[in-house]
C-alpha cells in the first residue's frame, strides 16, 4: 500500500487529487472543532460521560461516526448520519418502487442523476428531523445537576432554536458537498473517505489509553496481546473482504455469417461479505435502543437494566450476534437478485456448466448465496462482537477495543482508496500492444 502511494505521490495530477483530498479533509476537521452557537457544549459533554454505558448506545454510534462532533455539539454534528440514512432509504425504495427502479437500471446517466438528487433532497429534510430530535435534546435533558445544554437566553426561544437547527442541517449539507468534490476532484469515494478521517480521529485517545495502560504495573502486559490480537484480526477483514465464490459461466458459439462469436468462458463473482458492514450498522442501532430510552426516561433504572442488556451483557451479545445474521441475509437479498442474473445469462446465451438455462441456474445461485451469506455473517457476528468479550473480560481494555463497525469501514475504505489509486495508476502508465 505505501508503495502505490509512494509511486503515486511522484504522478503530477495524482499528486494533485491526493492533496485536494487532505485539504478537504482538513477543512472537515476543523469543521469539527466549530461549535453550534447559543449551546454550551460543556454541559452537554458532562451530561453524555455520566450517561452509564453511552458509548454502546445510539448516541455512541452518533459519536463515532462523526468523530466525537457530535459529544461536542458542533456544527458537523451530524456528521453524514442523515445521508447514509437517505442512501440506505432509497435503496430499500428503488427495490420496492418500480418507478424508482426503472429509473436506475433504464434511466442511464440522466437516471442515475435524479436519484441522486432525490437522495440530497431527502438528506437534508432527514437533518432536519435530526437537527430538530438534537435541539430538544440540548433543551430539555434536565437529569439531575444537567438541567439545559442551552445558554440562557436561548431557552423557549423560538428563533435561537431555528438557528441551532438550520446550523446543524447546514454543517450536514456541507458535509455532503464536501464528500462530492472528493469523488469529483479527489481519490475515492468522498463520503467514505470522510467516515473514514472520523473513525481515525479516536487514534490519539486510543494511543493516550495504551499508554496510561503501560503505565500500569498489573496491566501492561495486556496492550501487546490487544496489539498483535488487533493486526491479526485487520489481515481476517482484509481476506474476508477480498474473498468472493466463483462460479463458471461458459457462453455458447454462434455463427453469424462467416465469423463464429462467443464460446468464451468466465465467471461469475460472488463476494462472501457482500453486505459490507451494513448489517452491522442495523444490528446496533435496534440492539442498542432499548437501553437508550432507559438512559434517556429511566436513568435510575439505567444500571441495574445495563447488567441484563448492556453491552457487556450476555443477553445484549447473543440477540446483537442474531440480528446481523438477520440483516444480512435481507440486504442480500435486495442487493442481488439470481433471477435476475439467471435471465441475463440465458439472454446472452450464457450458462453454468451442469445447469440448464432460467430457473435451475437460478436455484443453482441461490443456494451458493445462501451459503456463502451466512459465513459472511458469521463472519460479521464474531467481528461485532469480539470487542464485546474484550471488554467484559476487562473493562479497562474497552477503549482499546476498536468496534465492529469501525473496523470494517476503516480497512474497506483504505482498501477501495488503494484500488481506486491503482486504476488511476493504471490509466496513466498502461502498456501498449506492442510492449
């Protein structure tokens, strides 16, 4: 990897994508940094580190894919929550509306424009909502000595709450724009990228934990375990994230006139984690609601609740590990439709060797999806909650423990940034026919 981006470093414009990234970047974080006028955001840190157990819940997810802007309630505290959140609605929609999926699979660039579009739309009337659930949360959490996260003179304002909501709308939207000049001028994909620079933001607080672990004279033998278990498990992800079932296709030969076409064999990719780490994103966000109404409207029941489905608790782990199981046999079953591809491949007098053409070759697929799918999420399971086990083994080793989610986003993004690299690379030093 340090070798393609060394040798890509010395390519002129590739240079110039890579610092138009950093750039971009850059203005991200500092974006970070920037606070919501009208909040005092002491108050509403203090408030979130007294909540037992927050880090594992809806706000924790909250918190980790804006990089901590959202403990801190600033302008990008949002983060691009509101448009993953409208991606993931439109993809369940094109599925389920016909209109929609005439539209991306007929529509060609002009279609795939408007969907597009559509998404910005409904990214920022969702931050809307979420700036608006965020505001009510600043005004009226009053939880013992945390009465209002609001200066003063803000309180039962309408026009300071307006400002507070459209500030946060505003940094999300900017978010979104700044993820598409990274696609457009930049390497990758930008809202990738920028959930990537969010989950990298903790690494000073992790390396600021290790240390004061070594510090430890009863403990410091632990962090190299954690170290070598955390490198082994990154080469798991990457050879799982690479791995893929492949099925032959063998296409048949024509005649057409005096030239025979086709006759060609290939083959058909199926990846073992095809749902990446979506699964695991719906997982933790149902697994981990309950006991964020008890934080929320029961806190005094907040610490006995958490050792029944907190998330060191066995119960929490168990339906945790199910729900991804769950989750992604449905997205793969709205991502890849075999159907579909069975009727592509006896269109274009393409089919498996053993199956007949249509339905036996559909069957074929689905039952080599079904296997696969579920060693991919089983895959995803022990993934997720590993951290689980660490850090109940041993709650001093839980902010060493680097989350399912995080995981996953941080080594497929770095590995989706290297190839897109590549292909520039590619692009430009590619050998001719007689070389």
């Amino acid at each position: 990897m340090l070798e393609i981006i060394r040798n890509a470093w010395r390519i002129k414009d590739l240079r110039a994508k890579i610092l138009f990234t950093l750039f971009i970047l850059v203005v991200y974080r500092f974006g970070s940094q920037v606070p919501v006028p009208f909040v005092n955001t002491q108050i509403f840190t203090d408030y979130l580190s007294s909540m037992e157990g927050a880090g594992n819940t809806l706000l924790g997810m909250f918190s980790m894919m804006s990089g901590g802007a959202f403990d801190r309630s600033t302008i990008f505290a949002l983060s691009i929550q509101p448009y993953i959140n409208a991606s993931i609605i439109m993809n369940l929609l094109t599925v389920s509306i016909p209109a929609l999926e005439r539209l991306q699979k007929e529509g060609g660039e002009e279609g795939r424009k408007k969907i597009a579009a559509i998404t910005r739309y409904a990214t920022v009337g969702l931050a809307l909502v979420m700036g608006y659930g965020y505001y009510t949360m600043l005004a009226y959490a009053q939880l013992g000595e945390y009465q209002s996260a609001l200066v003063s003179a803000a309180q039962g304002s309408l026009l300071h709450a307006v400002i507070i909501i459209l500030s946060f709308v505003a940094g999300s939207a900017f978010i979104m724009w700044l993820g598409e000049q990274i696609t457009e001028f930049g390497i990758g994909n930008g809202i990738s990228i920028i959930l990537f620079a969010s989950i990298v933001s903790r690494g000073p607080a992790m390396v600021t934990e290790a240390w004061a672990l070594l510090q430890n004279p009863q403990l410091w033998w632990l962090v190299p375990i954690i170290l070598v278990l955390a490198v082994a498990l990154v080469v798991f992800v990457v050879f799982i994230t690479n791995a893929e079932r492949r099925i032959p296709v063998q296409y048949s030969k024509r005649v057409v006139g005096r030239k025979i076409y086709g006759g060609q064999s290939t083959f058909l990719p199926l990846k073992v984690n095809m749902s990446g780490v979506m699964p695991i994103i719906f997982a933790q966000a149902i697994a981990s609601f309950p006991m964020t109404i008890i934080q929320f409207f029961f806190r005094d029941a907040a610490e006995s609740a958490g050792r029944f489905i907190g998330h060191t608790s066995p119960i929490y782990a168990v339906l945790y590990f199910i729900l991804i199981i769950g989750f992604s046999y449905f997205y793969q079953s709205i991502q890849f439709n075999p159907v579909e591809i069975a009727n592509n491949l006896k269109q274009n007098g393409g089919f498996v060797p053993g199956f007949r053409a249509g339905k036996p070759t559909s069957d074929f697929i689905t039952k080599v999806l079904g296997k696969i799918t579920l060693f991919g999420a089983i895959f995803l399971g022990i993934i997720a909650i590993l951290p689980i086990i660490i850090s109940s083994l041993n709650p001093a080793l839980g902010g060493l423990a680097l989350g399912g989610t995080s995981l996953l986003i941080v080594v497929g993004v770095a590995l989706e940034t290297v190839r897109a690299i590549e292909a520039q690379m590619i692009m430009r030093h590619h050998k001719g026919f007689l070389e």
